[in-house]
C-alpha cells in the first residue's frame, strides 16, 4: 500500500507546534483525509468530521489536549506502520481471517488470528486518517470474502441535522487519545480472533442448563469476568452497519470497545457453520449510542470510560434476517436447526477453555425480525449441548414483561435440570403442530403436559 507519508509528517509539525482548537484541528485532519481519499474532490466538506471533534471537545473541555496528542500518536504509529512491511495495514493475505469448510458431525475446527493492540491501533488510524479505503462486495486481490472498509461516510454524515451525535468517529478519537497514554507492555498485549466452524450438532440425553435471568436494562457488557462469554449479535459481516451509523447491539459494542472495529477490515464473512470468538478487547469508551435516538441531543455522551476496561472475551454469531421474509419461515425445522448450529459454533470450546456463563440476549431479534421466545429456547437449547457452558445468562433488554407474561418463568421451573433437550427439538423440529404456533413458551408447555399423559 502506497502511503503519502508527506501528509502525515505535516499534520503532526502542524498539531504539535502550536494550542489548536477544533476547528484547527479538523483542518489539519481533513487536509491528511483529503491527500488521499479517492475522488477527494468528490467529498466536499467533511461535515461529520467537524460535528465530532466539535462534540469532543465542547462536551469534555478537560480531554482537548489528550485528543490532539492522541491524534498526533495516531498518525506517528501510522508512519512507522508504512515503513513495516509486516504492518496488517499493508493488507497481506495472511493478515485476513479466512473462512473455513464445514467439519464432520459434532466436530469443531478453530483457526486463530492474533494481532496486538498496536496492530489494532495501526488499522483504525489508517482507516481515520484515509489511506485505508476497501468497497463494499468488490473483488479483492486476495479473492477474499471481506466487507467494506472505510471511514468516508462517517467523515460525512451530518448528524446534527437529526440532532444526534457522531459516536463512532467520538468513540475513535478518544480511543486514540487513551491509547497515547499506555505502556509498551499493553500495546504488546494481543487480541485473538478464533474462527470456529461447526459441524451439525449431535444430540444425546443433555437436560437443559440453568438459566440467570436479569432485569430490564442490565447489560451484556457489564459481565466482563474471565468465565463469561458475552454475546456479539453480529451480522455476517462483523461490525454490521458501524461504519454507515448504524446503531444495532453489535454497532453499539463495537463503540464501547473500540478495538474491535479492527475486525471489520480483518474478518472474512461468516458462513452459517462459524462464529468468530474475539479474546482480549478493553473498554474505552461509554455512551448512550442505543438510546440516542430517542434522547435529545444535549443528554447524548460519548466520554472515556472511568478506567479501561479488562480484557473480555466475546463471539460474534449472526442469526437469520426475517425481516423481509413470511412470519410463518422462521418456525420451519430447516431454519431451526441452522441456528442451532450456529449457536453451538458460538460455544463451542477451544482447547483449555474452562467452564463459562454464556451471556446474551435478543440475539436475532429486532433488526432481524426474530421471534424472541424461539430465539431464547434455541439459545438455550444450544448452551445445554455444550458440557463447557455452566449456565445461560439472559438480559432481556426492554422484554421482561412481555417474556414473563408468554409463561417464561413457568417454563424455566419445567425445564431446567429436568427435560432432555431432544425431546424439545422433536417439539419444534418435527410436530408440524409447531409452525402454526405464534407462542413458543406455551406451545412447548402445553406438548410436554401432553407427553407425559397430563390433563
């Protein structure tokens, strides 16, 4: 990759000679931008560029000064990435996490992608700072199944005529300025993507694992401990729409942890037989991203979180869109079983994994357009095949009422540590009784009273 590393050395003469403020600074930035986005002359004014640093630096006056040094640290790691063939930025085959085959039956395959903060830190400046600009769906030289790369539309996207807040490029810049401040030690330290493809699950005589329900509002991230797992409801593409303004779970995760953005320009596509397990991203950053769309723009944050956040393990599983599909689709056997596997992929232990807390959600829902009921008994279902999953933690978003009412709690006590898993899969997979069903929880209750000869 060719760098203009002219552009560069002159931004960091320009921000380090002087106090700027930030319209300074968004010049000196969108002169670098400019230099070597193509059709810069296309651009025009980087609107989104300006509203962001803006926001920085009325919203946190006190972090001005660590933004400007962590954007002058940005680009010095970017110049010495140019000068380091081995830099991922350079966009080598071997860099990409590359899809893989389905393996036989009840077998995993995992292969492992590690790159160090550092490396992360190279990919998200190049990509901030212009000189790393892949399109959505084009053919790559590598013939790799990759997303599109780019900071372009967040450069652009006015915001402010929607009275929101540019939390993405937000979330970058304070990245940038807190990673100014670490240690080689924590620089060093590595974040491992493991591609995991699964063969077609084999069901046994497991009964169903306990389950940890939460309350409204408790957040997935906020189980951070070295035996949870905690649930990235990904597109098959990891980051989704982050880079557009999208503002899903996944979109809002990778804002909290902005590491993980290096992601998008490093993972292929999945297929419906893996999930990708992401080791070692910290917390940068806090905000209201998800709720920003209802909260008025003065009550909208996006700061630097109190302390980095440990390292925390994820994975990323993308579920079947329904959303422009019949409501009847997703009920069918066929769709049951690929999220199944999917799930099970997502679980599926490396060597050395200890027991764990699988901590999700509305996986697949929402945006989706999944059935919650379903998501959560397959969910269930596929945490209680997997012997290293100790339990299910469930936060149920904004849905406890209404997963409470369908007869959740009654079909908790059923269930749990009692029925084998099999025997629910037949319920749903096999009896065409199912998919005319439109209530999960009931229907299950009511074919297990019925199985075991109740009235």
């Amino acid at each position: 990759m060719a760098f203009n590393t002219e552009s560069l050395t002159k931004f960091v003469e320009d921000c380090s000679a002087r106090d700027a403020g930030a319209a300074e600074v968004t010049a000196a930035v969108s002169r670098v931008i400019l230099s070597n986005a193509r059709s810069a002359d296309q651009l025009g004014s980087l609107v989104g560029l300006e509203s962001a640093l803006e926001d920085v630096f009325t919203d946190l006056p006190r972090a001005a000064a660590s933004v400007i040094d962590g954007l002058v640290n940005a680009a010095k790691v970017l110049l010495a990435a140019s000068q380091n063939a081995d830099s991922p930025v350079h966009g080598k085959p071997e860099a990409f996490s590359r899809q893989q085959l389905q393996p036989p039956a009840g077998e995993t395959a995992i292969v492992r992608l590690a790159v160090s903060r550092l490396q992360c830190l190279e990919i998200l400046a190049a990509g901030f700072f212009g000189f790393l600009q892949r399109d959505w769906y084009s053919r790559q030289p590598v013939a790799a199944d990759l997303p599109g790369f780019g900071f372009e539309k967040l450069w652009l996207y006015d915001c402010r005529k929607w009275h929101g807040k540019n939390f993405v490029l937000m979330a970058v810049l304070l990245y940038f300025a807190q990673m100014s401040q670490q240690s080689k030690d924590l620089m060093d330290e590595a974040l491992v993507f493991k591609r995991k493809a699964f063969g077609a699950h084999r069901v046994g005589d497991e009964v169903f694992c306990a389950v940890e329900m939460q309350q409204d509002g408790v957040s997935i991230h906020g189980f951070d401990g070295p035996n949870h797992l905690q649930a990235d409801f990904a597109n098959q593409y990891l980051g989704g729409g982050v880079l557009s303004g999208g503002g899903t779970q996944e979109e809002c995760m990778f804002v909290e942890f902005p590491e993980l953005l290096a992601s998008i320009y490093l993972v292929e596509r999945m297929l419906p037989h893996e999930a990708v397990e992401m080791v070692g991203a910290r917390k940068f950053v806090e905000h209201n991203m998800g709720a920003g769309r209802h909260t008025k723009r003065d009550e909208q944050f996006c700061r630097p979180a109190a302390t980095i956040g440990p390292p925390i393990v994820a994975v990323a599983l993308d579920a079947i869109s329904y959303r422009r599909k019949p409501g009847y689709f997703q009920y069918a056997g066929e769709q049951i079983l690929r999220e199944v596997q999917k799930c099970c992929a997502a679980l599926a232990p490396d060597a050395g994994t200890g027991r764990r807390k699988f901590v999700t959600g509305l996986w697949g829902c929402g945006a989706f357009g999944g059935d919650s009921e379903l998501k959560f008994v397959i969910q269930w279902m596929s945490c209680s095949l997997t012997p290293s999953v100790e339990s299910m933690v469930f936060c149920p978003f904004d849905q406890q009422r209404h997963l409470t009412g369908a007869g959740l709690p009654e079909l908790l006590a059923t269930l749990a540590g009692k029925v084998k898993v099999k025997t629910v899969l037949e319920c749903l997979v096999d009896d065409a009784d199912y998919s005319s069903s439109r209530n999960t929880f009931r229907y299950l209750l009511e074919k297990l009273k019925q199985r075991n000869g109740s009235p």
